[in-house]
C-alpha cells in the first residue's frame, strides 16, 4: 500500500511539474499599447463623457461614451444609445464607416455605457477624429441629443 500512495504521489508530483513548465512555454501575445484620446465630459446633474481609443500595436479605434446621474439633486433615469466616430475632412466632420456602435439596453437609474466597433486605421496617416454620442436622460428636465467630444489629431 504504501509503495502505490508513492507512485500516486511521484505521478501527481510530475503532472505537477509538466503542467507548470507548459503554463510557462506558452506565450500570450504582446500587449497592445493603447491611448485614450479627445476625451470630454458635460454636465452637473447628469454627467456625459465621450473618447476614443487608439491601439497603435494593430492600428485601430474604438469610440466610447458613458452618462450617469449624478449624487445629489434631482433623480434622473439615463442611456446612451449610440457612439461613434467622426473624421474631419476638406468638406467637415464626417462619420467613420462602421463605426456606429448602438446600445438599445434601455434606461438605467445609475449609469451607462457604450461603444462602437473597432476601426482600422491607414498606418502612417495622420487624422483629426472625435466621438459623438446620443445621450437622453429623463427627469425634471428631461433631455435627448447629440454630444461631440474634443477632437484629437494623431498619426496611425
């Protein structure tokens, strides 16, 4: 009996081992480097704030919006329904193809959030982007409408 519990415990010591040294060979891809960018915020009562994200590690964006009720004063019910991107260009801001993220959850008595899809982004091409968001909150005012964060001008 005894030299079965040490071939179980010799086998469970192995397995052990083999399971850390294949933890350690395996490789997780490098991290992307990621900046926050044109970030805004509005609001006392009800608190609305828009940025994008720039991986610069796999050239791309992501546009991303939040609305919360603040504490303090009146209750208000909020949602921010769509986010995306806008580029500048020779004829104005125009919107980023898919680059519309919807987010139909509802109205939330707190906070929420949303964001769009990844977009790729031409490396090497120098840009002008900002967020917009659709922000509504219900209460005494209630409000629905469209925000733009500060632009950011970047390289890819």
């Amino acid at each position: 009996m005894r030299k079965t519990f040490q071939r179980f415990a010799l086998r469970g010591a192995i397995v052990a081992v083999l399971a850390s040294l294949l933890g350690a060979f395996l490789v997780q891809p490098a991290s992307a480097a990621v900046y926050s960018r044109g970030l805004g915020c509005a609001g006392t009562q009800v608190k609305r704030c828009l940025w994008f994200n720039h991986d610069s590690t796999y050239n791309r964006l992501r546009a991303y919006a939040w609305v919360a009720d603040v504490d303090g004063g009146r209750n208000y019910n909020v949602a921010v329904n769509r986010v995306h991107l806008q580029v500048w260009t020779s004829s104005g801001w125009r919107v980023v193809s898919n680059s519309t993220g919807t987010d139909y959850d509802g109205w939330h008595a707190v906070r929420d959030d949303a964001h769009g899809p990844l977009v790729p982004c031409a490396n090497g091409v120098r840009f002008t982007v900002r967020s917009v968001a659709y922000f509504q909150w219900q209460g005494d005012p209630s409000f629905s409408g469209w925000l733009a964060g500060p632009a950011a001008t970047f390289t890819c």
